[in-house]
C-alpha cells in the first residue's frame, strides 16, 4: 500500500494500492504480507484479522534512505489515543513501523497471541506506556523495537501473560514492567532506566534475563516530584523456581543499586551472586554506550565497551540479528569471554568491522522471458561472522513501490514492457536509520518478445467498428482506437502491436500516422494514399495507455481508416531471427498466376528454422486483373476476413506482413474476380531459436532525403540519383541487430522500387517499396542492421526517399 501512488478504492495490487494501512487491516488474509510505502499515516488502526501458525498475517514497512513510515501524530496532536490495537487476534505480525502515540499505550497487544511487534520505532508523549501487553495474552514477542518516551514505562506486560518474549529492544530513558507473566523471556536488550527500574519483573516462573544491558541515567529530571527507586534490576515481590538470571552488563557509576531480589537489595555483584545463586558472568561496569538519537535512533557500543563478545550465544530468546539486522560478529582486537561461539555483544546493538557490498548491474534471466530480470546483490564484513551483515531497500523503474530484502538479494522481477529498465537499490548498516550506506542505481534495455494473434478486426470506420460513427475521418482529426487488452493480457502488459492499417475511399491526398496516445504527434508517416485509392501498411506502434491514435493529415479531404489486430509484443511469445532477404514466391516464374478467388499454399520447409512460429514476408501483388483483396494466414484454418493487401487492376503494391505458420506452412487467398501474380520475400523469422527481442523507440523520423536529415554526407537535401545507394543507421539507445521502419519514396521521377538491407551484405535481388513516377508510396520493412541500413534507388530517375524507426531488435544482455 502506498500514501502517495494509491487509488480510492483500489484493491491493494500494485497497479491499485491501497491509501490506509486499516483498509488493508480490512481485508489481508493467512499468509499475505501488506507492504506499506513510506509515508505519514494519521490514522489509528485496529486489527481485527488472524492467520495461522504455518501462515502469519505480516504488516511491513517499508523503510528507505529517503523516508520512512510514519503512523499516528507524528509532529501534530491530529490523531489521540492507541494507535495499533491487537485485540483477540493471533498469528500477527508487525514490523518496521515508526509510530507516534499520545495520551494512551501506542500500541495495545489484547487477549491475543503469537503476535509480534518487530524492528518499529514507537514515540510517545505522554501514557502508561508505550507497548501494553494485556488479557491474557500468549506467545507476544517484543523484538528490535527503539521505545522512546521519557519518564514513561516502554513496555508494560500485564498479569496473566505467559511465554512473552522480550529480545533486542532498546529504551534510551524508561523502563519494562512484566508483572505476574510466566515463561518470560528478557533477552539481549538495551535500557536507560529513567524513572524507576530499568527491568522490573514479578513473579514469573520460568523466567530468563539474559545478556541485557541497564544503565541507570545519571539526570532524573523529568521525574521531579515523583520518587524513583534507584535500581536496575528489581524481580518482586519474591523470585519464584525456574528463573534465571545471567550475563547482564549493569552500569554502576550513578549509585543505583544492581539489583533488588524479593524484598532484598544488592549493591554489588558479589553480594547478590553469592546470596542468590544468579548473575553467572554479569559485568558491573561502564557499558560505553554510543548515543545515536533520532525518531529512528540507537545505542551503538564504543569500541572499548565491556559489553563487546561477552554475550551467551546460548541464551533463550538470543537473537538472530541485532536492531540494526546485523548478525554477530568477533571483534578481533577483543578477548571472546562469552559463552557459545564467544563472540556475542551484551545487549540490542552487535558491533561490526568494516563492511562492503557488491551490488550486479541488473540484467537479464537466463533461460526466461524477454522482459525477466535478475538482481543481485550482497554486503559483507572484514570481521567473522555469524550471519549476513546489512539491510537492502531497491525499487523498480516500473513501479512506484519499494521492496525490502535479505542482506544477500537475488530477487526476480519481470518489466511490463520493453525499453529502458532500471532499479535503484539502497543499502545500510543501520536499518535505514540514518542516510549512509550505498545506493546503486542501476539499469539495462530490454526488447519484447512476439506473439502472433488471428487477424482480428478492430476498426472500421465504414461500419462503426471501434468508433461510434461511419463517418470518414475528417481532415487533420483522428481516431482514438482502445485497446485494453489482448488475449487476457493488459495494456499495461503489451509493448507494441501490430496492426494492418488501410486507408481507404479518400477524398484527397494525404498520409496517416498512428502513434500512442499521450504522447506527441511525430513527424512520421505510416500509410501514404492518393484520392480514391486503397493502400494498406503493416504499423508497429509502442503501447503507453492502452490507446492508440490515427491521424488523417489528408490537406481537406476525408478518409476511411481499417485497422486489424496482427499480433503483439510482450513478456511472452517468440524471439527474431533476421535472414538475409530471399525470394520465397513468384508467380512469374513458376506456378503461374493466382485464379480468381483461389487459395495456395507457401511451404517453407528449408526456408526457416524448424521452430519458427511466424514468418516476416513483403509481398508484392502484380499485374492483376481486378480489384481485390490478398489475405495470408495459417496453413489451414478458415479464410479469414481481415485483409493483407489491397489492389486494384494493373497495380504493383507491396505489404509487409507478418503470418503465423502451421508444419512450416501458410496460406496465400486471391480475394478477387479476377487473377494476380504474386511475389513474396522472406525477411526473417519468429521462433523458439529466435535471440533477438523488439525495443519500439518510435515512430521517429531518422532520414528524409527532402532536408538531409540523416544524411549528413550528401551535400545537402536533394533526392537519391537513379541506382544511388546511401547508408541510414538507427537511432536508439543500444546497438540495434535489426531495424523495423516505415520507407516512403515520394516525388520519383520514374517507375521503381527500393531496396533495402544491411550495410555489410550484397544487395539481394528483391524490393520494399515499389512505385511509379510522380506518386508516394511507403511499406514497412524489417531489416538487419549491421553495417548500417542501406537503400538502393533501383530507378532510372530520382526520387526521395524517408525512413520513419518504429523499433529496433536487440541482442539480449545477460
């Protein structure tokens, strides 16, 4: 859940998170872990749902270098009262949290059980308390808690409690109270006794103080007017059987007594071990505490500190971090004196050496998707230990939410889309309580992978597909076309699509240009048309909101605009394979023409790898003898009714197209009264052995022969000769394998077509865009790049010639 990215009644997703953590509380079921972004939170919030033992129900804050998750009246009086209450739960638990409490206990834990409160920091102005355990309660753990509330008991554990544990906690000035509580177990925490005993406890059976630290503070002051009893430890009113006492570090210097037995008080070590039995290995001495105040503060040791590998690892309840979660570690220039291994610090804090990180530069998953990555990232120390040292935050570029890990990260994590991807990973030694440690940004480019959809109808503004209207598009309006999702998958989800667009029954000349909602309108074209003609282009356009925008730029005149659904880049599907252009069809020269409404079947068997899914072909009809429509699809299936091709008698006309096949098979339809010739070239492949992944970065205009952009060694704008080849490279961010792009010729001064292929290649025998003097025509092309994309003006007179970067394939980076 996140303050500042939530969504008003949203369900607690990333996309939706939820504003209040008790809208969360609401709904959070067995084993689900509420991750709370930082942010101030003025609410009081009740919880009221359970888990299981095998199952806890975790309440997480989200803690970073830049800010932390602030609960109740932090620096205002704006919320009053208990500001987390447990009643009548169990399997709960609560970390992380900074919270602020006034008048009552800040936090209630009620007649509940197997409940812990871990790592929080709890600031109260005034109150019984700062953590009341009551009702009864069992199995509560008080662990890793900074409790700051000067001249007020920290934690307070009422009669009838059994098997609290109390570990790791520091109270920088106040005390804890367990009562008449069973089981309990007081281990490795830090107290600055203000007001009374640091450690007051009843009888309790069963009972362990272990590895504490308590030193009384020197100035009373705020408990003026009230009587202190100067004693660290007090066990009253008469220690009962099974309670054991050892290994404390208690601070004489103040003249408080040690500790007080029943109705006994002890000064010095020796009176009280040789009286009682207890104190095995306690230190009465100067802990040497290292002040480190804040909202979020610590007691850190001094390098001298007797309570430095003192400790016993063996103790119940010894934790398995300090505080600051940092595990144990052996000072080398102290004598280990404790028990276990012999390097355990007395008390919350664990001294450790120096420390480094190595944080990987994010990339790749091997062996999963396009859009699957791996961080890693680890901390060390110079010094023995028993455990990882440190704490990471990190947080994707693709959502606003941050994750907390182990000290030793090897986190998944899969973008939405392609492009640049990126993660910002912040380390500490302290829990984030201060602003040291490292940050790390880091990031990569990742490409989507393809997947190929039945030709799928999604506009037609003739009969009011996709639009409200079969009125043409006027010009220089648009058409906004949603496209929420596909196939089930979210637009959130989807990189680019793939469309066959077709203009048509225009009333003047002009261009279309589809592009993605929100963002500028680009100076590039995708489908070129004159008045009264049909010209489709394949468009592979960038998702951004799930809406995708057409552009009529047709000076005065209206058109029809069809756009069917090829299939789209994502998370899932194939990779590309480029291939050097080859002619795989021509009717010319073998098989004779097309019949009229007749269908044929292109086997490729030999032509692409076995496991290619789809094929890349521009195909060209020619010289036919009506008008009509082309259709390719898969080996079969039914013909289905979007459309490739558009012609009309004795037109030359080329598509891109991009087709699934079936046993290395597809199928070609002649939709039309009369017969054609057609030519069709393989341009690459998608398959399961495909390596290269598409990034759109597009539509960008990166040449245009009219004003020499991208064409810096021409000597100025002016069109490509007859038989002239000049040399275009990508734009983009990283070193693009292949190119797809939209190639217009306009003002040729004679019949043609353009060549396109990679700059290191020989010119192959096959075209992209054909045209006829004095007309625009564009196609789409994917091209391999290496070498730069060369274009060859295979005319005997000029033309211009523009290319518009939809994308580029990319080499994975692993």
């Amino acid at each position: 859940m996140s303050q500042t990215n939530c969504a008003p009644g949203g369900d607690g997703s990333p996309d939706a998170p939820f504003c209040t953590i008790s809208a969360a509380a609401a709904v959070v079921q067995p084993g689900q872990t509420v991750l709370v972004q930082p942010g101030l939170y003025q609410e009081r919030v009740t919880f009221t749902r359970s888990g299981s033992e095998a199952a806890p129900i975790t309440f997480r804050a989200v803690n970073t270098r830049d800010g932390a998750v602030r609960v109740g009246s932090w620096n205002s009086d704006a919320v009053i009262g208990t500001i987390f209450a447990l009643r009548q739960v169990h399997d709960v638990v609560i970390e992380g949290f900074d919270i602020y409490g006034r008048q009552d206990a800040a936090v209630v834990v009620d007649a509940s059980s197997r409940v812990t409160i871990d790592g929080t920091s709890i600031t109260q102005g005034a109150g019984p308390a700062l953590v009341r355990v009551t009702g009864g309660s069992q199995d509560v753990t008080v662990s890793r808690n900074w409790l700051h509330s000067p001249g007020t008991m920290a934690l307070l554990v009422e009669d009838g409690a059994t098997r609290t544990t109390v570990v790791a906690n520091q109270i920088p000035n106040g005390g804890m109270d367990l009562t008449e509580t069973s089981d309990s177990t007081v281990t490795n925490n830090t107290v600055r006794a203000g007001c009374g005993p640091g450690i007051w406890l009843g009888a309790s059976p069963g009972a362990v103080l272990a590895n504490n630290i308590v030193q009384p503070l020197p100035d009373q002051a705020l408990c003026a007017g009230h009587p202190v009893l100067k004693t660290a430890i007090m066990v009253i009113p008469e220690p009962v059987a099974g309670m054991s006492v050892h290994h404390n570090l208690i601070d004489p210097t103040t003249g408080w007594a040690l500790y007080r037995w029943g109705g006994t008080t002890y000064r010095t070590l020796g009176d009280f071990q040789a009286a009682t039995g207890q104190g095995a290995s306690d230190i009465a001495a100067d802990p040497l505490l290292d002040d480190h105040y804040d909202d979020r503060g610590y007691l850190g040791l001094k390098q001298s500190s007797p309570a430095i590998d003192s400790a016993d690892a063996t103790a119940r309840g010894v934790p398995v971090t300090d505080m600051l979660g940092n595990a144990h570690a052996d000072d080398p220039t102290w004598a280990n004196t404790g028990t276990g291994n012999g390097y355990h610090d007395r008390g919350a804090f664990e001294r450790i050496g120096p420390s480094s990180s190595r944080i990987e530069p994010l990339h790749r998953t091997i062996g999963a998707g396009p859009l699957d990555t791996t961080l890693r990232a680890s901390a060390s120390n110079q010094w023995t230990t028993d455990g990882p040292v440190g704490s990471f935050a990190y947080k994707y570029s693709d959502s606003p939410l941050w994750r907390v890990g182990t000290p030793s990260l090897n986190v998944n994590h899969r973008f939405r889309r392609a492009g640049s991807a990126c993660v910002e990973v912040h380390l500490s030694w302290t829990g984030f309580r201060s602003s040291g440690g490292v940050t790390a940004p880091s990031c990569t480019t990742l490409g989507a992978h393809y997947t190929a959809v039945a030709p799928t109808r999604l506009l037609d503004t003739r009969s009011a597909i996709g639009v409200g209207t079969t009125t043409p598009v006027p010009a220089y309006s648009e058409v906004v076309l949603p496209i929420p999702s596909i196939g089930g998958v979210p637009a959130a989800d989807i990189s680019a699509v793939v469309l066959n667009v077709t203009a048509t029954q225009p009333t003047t000349s002009g261009f279309l240009t589809v592009y993605p909602d929100g963002t500028s309108l680009p100076t590039a074209s995708n489908v070129n048309f004159v008045a009264k003609e049909t010209v489709p282009n394949l468009v592979t356009v960038p998702m951004t909101n799930g809406k995708i925008r057409i552009r009529n730029s047709g000076g005065s005149g209206t058109v029809h605009v069809v756009a069917d659904l090829q299939g789209w880049y994502g998370a899932t599907g194939q990779g590309f394979a480029t291939q050097t252009p080859k002619r795989v069809l021509d009717t010319r020269t073998g098989g004779g023409a097309f019949a009229p409404n007749s269908t044929r079947t292109l086997d490729l068997d030999l032509k692409v790898s076995p496991g290619a899914t789809a094929v890349v072909l521009n195909v060209t009809v020619t010289a036919p003898r009506a008008n009509g429509v082309l259709k390719l699809f898969p080996y079969g299936s039914p013909v289905p009714t979007a459309s490739n091709l558009n012609f009309v008698t004795g037109q030359t006309i080329p598509n891109l197209v991009i087709v699934p096949v079936k046993d290395l098979k597809l199928s070609i339809h002649n939709q039309s009264s009369g017969s054609t010739h057609v030519v069709a070239d393989l341009a690459g492949y998608f398959g399961s052995d495909g390596q290269l992944s598409y990034l759109p970065n597009g539509p960008l205009r990166i040449a245009d022969s009219r004003d020499a952009t991208g064409l810096p060694n021409r000597g100025g704008a002016k069109p490509l000769q007859a038989r002239e080849t000049v040399t275009v490279h990508p734009s983009g961010c990283c070193e693009a394998a292949a190119m797809v792009a939209n190639l217009t010729v306009t003002k040729p001064t004679a019949s043609g077509f353009l060549i396109a292929h990679p700059g290191n290649a020989a010119r192959p025998a096959v075209s992209n865009v054909n045209f006829v003097a004095s007309e625009t025509a564009s196609n789409l092309a994917i091209v391999g790049t290496s070498g730069g994309l060369k274009l060859y003006n295979n005319s005997s007179g000029t033309t211009h010639a523009i290319v518009d970067q939809a994308g580029v394939f990319i080499t994975p980076q692993y």
